[in-house]
C-alpha cells in the first residue's frame, strides 16, 4: 500500500484552519466579554435606578404611603449582591461595584420582596 | 517524492470557502452587537434627555446633594443648576444623568447658535472652540444709600418699590443695608415676593441686616474687633481662608449683625465662611433655588491687603458680569458610532430655547 503523499501538506493546511479559527474564537471572545460585561452594567443599572426612583417617589408622597418591590435573584444572568447604608445602596456583580445615592432611608433592601413605607421617614424592610 | 494531492484546487477552495465563513461569522457579530450598542445608547439619550427637563432630585440640588441631575426651578431653565452641572467632572455627570457612554449637552436659541448657560459652550465629553465674551446678567440693587457696593457695578439700583415691580426677571439681586427703611409696600409681602423669586436660579447678595426677615436670614448684634475667614468658599467673594478683616472704627470695635443660622426647609447647604466672635458674620446658602450670599458689613480692611468694599464690588460684579462665550458649532469626534441626539424644549426669561443631549459610543 502507497503511504498518503499529502500527509505534511494535510498537517499544514489543518494547521492554517486551526490558526484561522482560533484567531476568530480569539476576536470573538473579546467582543462578547465586552459585551458580557456591558450586559452586567445595565444589569444593575436596570435595578439600581429603580431603586433610586423608588426611594424618591417615597420621599414625595404623604405619610401612610406604602409599596411592595421585588428584587430579582439575578441581575439578567448575573449573580449580584446588595449592600444598603442610610444614604445609598451598593449593588456588586463580578468585578462591578456601583453605588447609588439615595434619599436617606432606614432599613435596607434585599433580593425578594421589599416594603417601601413613608411614616415620617422613608422605611424599607 | 510525488507532489502533495492535498495542494489541489478543491482543497484551496475549501480553505478560501472556510476563511470566508469565519470572517462572515465575525462580521455578523459585531453588527449585531453593534445594533444592540445603538439601541441602548438611544435609551441612554432619551432617559438623561427626559431628566434635563426635570428639577433633578434634591429639587435644589447642589452638587454635593445632587442625586437625580435636572436643569430646571420653577418651570424655566436654572443659571444656577447648569452652572453647577459645568463645575463637576465628567464621571460625576454622566452619573447624575445615569449615562455611561459619552456624552455632549449644550444649549441653542432660536437661531441654532449655542447658548453658553453653562459658563461654556456645553458639558460633556467634547471640546468646542469658542471665542472669550462676557455676558452682563439682569441686575437689580435695593438699598438705603449707605453702603455704596451695587452703584459701582452693573446692577440697577433702586431705592424704593420699583425695585420689586422689576426683579421678576432679574438674575441677580442685591440688598444692601436697611432696605425695610426705603420702601413702603408691606414687609411681609415683600418676604414671599422675594422667596418666589428665589424659586429660580437666582444669585443674591446681601449686605447688612436687611431689616426684614428674608431668605432665612435673621441676625444679632454682635461687637467684634475682626472677621476671621474660615472656608475656602470665601475664594467666591475674593476672600482667602484664614484672612483676617478688621473692621474697628476709630480703634474700637463696632456692633455687625451676624447671622442666626437659618432654618426651614427652603434652607439648604449652609456654609459659615467667616465669624465674628465665633458666629457666622459671612455665609452661603441655597434658599429654594438660588445661591445666597449674606456678608455682616461692607467695612472692614483685610489683612491680605485691600479693603471689604473693594473686594464685594468685585465679588459683585463678578457674579453679575459673567464667561459667555461666543462658540461654534460642535464637531464630533471621527470615530463616533451609534451617535443619537435628542432635543427638548426649555423655557428661559420668556424665550425657548432647545436643550440638545448628544450621545455616542467610540468605535
């Protein structure tokens, strides 16, 4: 039997389409991390304007006033954590860390549901 | 050796064939996410455009209250708020109008030229080449006669009633000394009047005990020697932190109404930049929309050297004659994409004017 004469010709062509998707998986990759991480930032923005907005709406409005809001689990597709002080809430995603000024507030929000309450002052529990 | 098979035309095709694939894939990728880019630029504009129309949250804000970025008091465009909105970097603005790319806001009147309400041509991140002009703001002055800083600037200076028929549209208001004393219509009256007026971005610049309770103020007699500054705000009137001024007369010290700290929740950002016996002989504060200045006395000589009247003459006319520059119109930057602009219409001493946000990511 005749050995394949295109063996080293076959290894080098095999080679270059390697090279070449590697490049483009390479190219890709970048792009979509990028985009990946811009997805995290409105992620968050999404949810943290919101609390903004909530916060003030609640600061506006006669006493007895009261709001259910529901934070979801996730931020999209992104684990996220929560953190609240008296005059902002903090909200982490991988290497993202944003803080949103609020009104000042007591209590502190968490993922599920929450209770905005005007009584005086602008409660969350 | 027999010559590779492998180097035959079918398999250069396939290779070119396969080359082709993979640039089309890439290519394919990137307008997608380009046009998701695009859309979320667009839905970037137009909720900052939506807020430029809004007060912004404080309705007051300064910019260490700031949380939610408007331009508007009172229904109409705010010197005060765009002023402020020019001052902070770039990161704190794009925050305050919940943006993340970049962005450009400017001004233009009836006939598409920029506006410079800003102090500059626009805010944002681009840089416009402009021509150095001044503009002189609508200045009125009401005052006893005694203290003679107004009559040196470009303010109009009344001495009666009048004053208050024509400060609706003015931008700058100073009272200086016993103002209750000149005019005859009821103080109480003048009070609301006042704090109406102060609904805008207005900046007022008081000069003595008024006679009359007005934007929070209310003072006490106090003897003192000196006036010792104490915040570098003081920069704002032409005074340096840590000057001393000595107002004695004949070498003795003489009674200056400082201030009791005001209250109320028209009163916001209170800051004591000079005391007299340790209370507050010259001080700043937000009174509903605009920026109050309140200075015990117009006499006095400042150890940096100088005398108080010069330096709140041109405190004064430094507030009234104010960088409005002559500015051409924008150019962006070559590498722009998914550039949107959205335009709204505001109101501003009884003309329109459009608010232009220009945003765009960078390829």
């Amino acid at each position: 039997m005749r050995r394949a004469q295109f063996a080293l010709e076959f290894i080098i062509m095999v080679a270059i389409a390697l090279m070449i998707g590697i490049t483009f998986l390479a190219g890709s990759s970048i792009v979509l991390k990028d985009t990946s991480e811009l997805q995290r930032l409105e992620a968050l923005n999404g949810i943290g304007y919101l609390l903004q907005d909530e916060v003030i709406l609640a600061t506006t409005v006669e006493d007895g006033y009261r709001r259910k809001i529901v934070l979801p689990q996730r931020a999209g597709r992104f684990q996220y954590a929560i953190n609240t002080s008296a005059t902002s809430v903090s909200l982490r995603s991988g290497s993202v860390d944003i803080a949103y000024p609020l009104p000042e507030i007591t209590g502190s929000f968490k993922k599920g549901t929450n209770i905005i309450a005007k009584d005086g002052a602008v409660v969350i529990s | 050796m027999r010559s590779g098979q492998a180097w035959s035309v079918d398999f250069a095709v396939s290779l070119l064939l396969f080359v082709a694939a993979m640039v089309i894939a890439y290519t394919m990728l990137t307008n997608v996410l380009s046009d998701r880019k695009f859309d979320d630029v667009r839905t970037q504009a137009r909720g900052a455009a939506e807020l430029l129309v809004t007060p912004g949250y404080p309705d007051h804000w300064t910019n260490e209250s700031v949380i939610r970025t408007g331009l508007v008091a009172d229904s109409e465009l705010s010197l005060r708020k765009a002023r402020a909105l020019a001052s902070v970097d770039n990161d704190a603005m794009r925050k305050g109008l919940r943006v993340t790319d970049a962005v450009y806001v400017y001004v233009l009147n009836a006939t598409n030229g920029t506006e410079a309400v800003f102090g500059e041509c626009g805010v944002g991140d681009l840089s416009v080449s402009s021509v150095p002009a001044e503009k002189t703001l609508n200045a009125l002055a009401i005052g006893d006669g005694k203290v003679g800083v107004s009559v040196e600037t470009n303010a109009t200076v009344f001495m009666n009633d009048s004053f208050f028929d024509e400060m609706e549209r003015a931008d700058v208001l100073v009272l200086e000394g016993n103002v209750a004393g000149v005019i005859d219509r009821s103080l109480e009256q003048s009070s609301i009047d006042l704090a109406d007026v102060a609904m805008r971005g207005i900046t007022a610049i008081v000069i003595g005990d008024p006679g009359f309770p007005v934007w929070g103020i209310e003072t006490n007699s106090t003897t003192a020697s000196t006036i010792q500054v104490t915040s570098g705000a003081g920069k704002r009137l032409g005074l340096t932190e840590g000057e001393t001024i000595d107002i004695e007369i004949g070498g003795s010290p003489v009674a200056i109404p400082t201030l009791i700290t005001p209250g109320g929740s028209a009163v916001g950002n209170f800051e004591t930049i000079a005391t007299a016996m340790g209370k507050p002989a010259i001080a700043t504060w937000t009174f509903n929309d605009a920026r109050i200045w309140y200075v015990a006395t117009h006499q006095g000589t400042l150890s940096g050297g100088g005398n108080l009247t010069e330096t709140l003459i041109n405190a004064t006319e430094d507030v009234i004659t104010i960088p409005w520059p002559s500015c051409s119109p924008p150019t962006f930057p070559a590498n722009a994409e998914q550039i949107v602009h959205y335009d709204r219409i505001v109101s501003y001493h009884d003309r329109l004017l459009t608010l232009r946000i220009v945003m765009w990511g960078v390829g």
